[in-house]
C-alpha cells in the first residue's frame, strides 16, 4: 500500500502515561493526510502528553500509535530523529537558542536532521522565513523580535523539513488576540498546502470561530467530534 493514502495519524486503543499515572485511556483515532484537528480540554488532562506520546518523546506502553509511518510502540531510539524530521513540533514557550540568531536556529535544526550543502541550507532557510513572512529577520536575536514574530520563526523551524504534520502545543498561549489571529492564519495556509495539523489550544474563540474537526480530552478520554458530539463550552477548556 502506498503510504500517501494512509493516516498521517493512527492511533489504536492506546494508553497516555505520565510517570507511572494512566493519564489517557483507551485513545482511538486517525489523522488522515491534509486534515486540521483541534485538540482541547482542561489543563492537566493530557493534551500535551499525548503530543508527547506522537512525538516520541513519551513512552507508549499500551496500543498502537503510527505516525507518519513509524510505530512509536516498536521504534528503536536512534529512529527517532528520523520521525521527528517528518513532524513539525510547535511550542507554545518558542525554545528558541537565546545565544542565536534566527538564521542560526533554523540550521542547527537543519544540521541536525543530515542537510549538509550549504547552499541547499541557505535557500531553505530563506524558503521557510519568506512562508512566515520574515524574510529579513534572519540576522536577528531572538529578543529583539515580538512574541508574534518568535512564533513566527518557530513556525519556519517546523517546516524546514517538509513535514507530513504539524503538532502544535499552544502555539497561540502566550500571545496577545490580534497577534494570535495572524498566526492561525498562517496555520491555516500551511494547512490549504496540504500540511495536516493538530493543534493543542485553550483559545476557544478560535475553535468556535473556524468550525472543524476536535479532539477533546475529557475525564481520561479523547472524544472525537468526527464520531461524537464533543462540548465546547468554555468552562470545559
């Protein structure tokens, strides 16, 4: 079977753990190739664990998990970076090197993940803050930019290797409304790309305002609004 027409996500009958705690259970879903999913609920109960778990970064004990055609359960620890240059991983605290500028952030992840030409790496990098719209920050620190434009370059970090999927962890948390607004705009143009996305947000005007597919993790579960009907009210996340 041809891996372009299977889930960019699978997720069967798996457990979340934190520690030694089941934080998740019984998890099913899928995220096919192209999609945007929202991922909501309360703080605490387990959206950024099972970002964790997709990324590897997270055990899984119990279940399936394939991701971009990799099986989290099965996958020796050296394969990891290679599944993690098929994922875009967004976080809503930047981890930008402060000692770095933007230029130097984006090609040490590039160095990491095997790009060994030069110019290859220097048009990329170009490619990817243009995408973002700062095509001229590339000589700047991280500090002299805005919290938008930080997120920015988080932004072109995790789509320098032309991911299968974005895993957003609140990539909008520490940023003012406006600001947030253009940044889900970016989201949604790397999405109409072809990108799948899934985003961890507690901003539930946007969820309400871009009606689409959520995923909500509830009292230990992840309810899919794709087969239920999921609660959105704001005193729920």
């Amino acid at each position: 079977m041809s891996f372009s027409s299977d889930p960019v996500v699978r997720v069967k009958d798996a457990s979340i753990f934190q520690d030694d705690r089941t934080i998740l259970s019984d998890v099913n879903f899928e995220i096919e190739k192209g999609e945007f999913v929202f991922l909501i609920g309360r703080t605490g109960g387990g959206k950024t664990s099972l970002l964790k778990t997709l990324y590897a970064d997270l055990d899984l004990r119990l279940g399936e998990i394939i991701v971009a055609g990799y099986n989290i359960k099965t996958m020796k620890k050296k394969d990891v970076p290679m599944l993690r240059r098929k994922l875009g991983i967004i976080f809503q605290d930047f981890q930008l090197f402060p000692d770095r500028t933007v230029a130097e952030n984006l090609t040490f992840v590039m160095q990491a993940t095997g790009w060994r030409e030069k110019s290859k790496m220097k048009a990329r990098l170009t490619e990817v803050l243009m995408r973002v719209g700062l095509g001229s920050v590339g000589s700047k620190m991280p500090h002299q930019l805005s919290g938008g434009e930080q997120q920015r370059v988080v932004i072109a970090r995790a789509l320098l290797n032309e991911p299968a999927i974005l895993l957003a962890d609140e990539p909008t948390g520490n940023l003012d409304p406006e600001v947030s607004q253009g940044i889900f705009k970016l989201f949604q143009e790397i999405n109409n790309s072809g990108t799948a996305i899934l985003m961890a947000t507690h901003d539930h005007t946007l969820v309400k305002t871009h009606p689409g597919r959520v995923l909500k993790c509830e009292k230990g579960r992840v309810l899919d609004s794709k087969i239920e009907e999921v609660d959105l009210s704001t005193d729920q996340y």
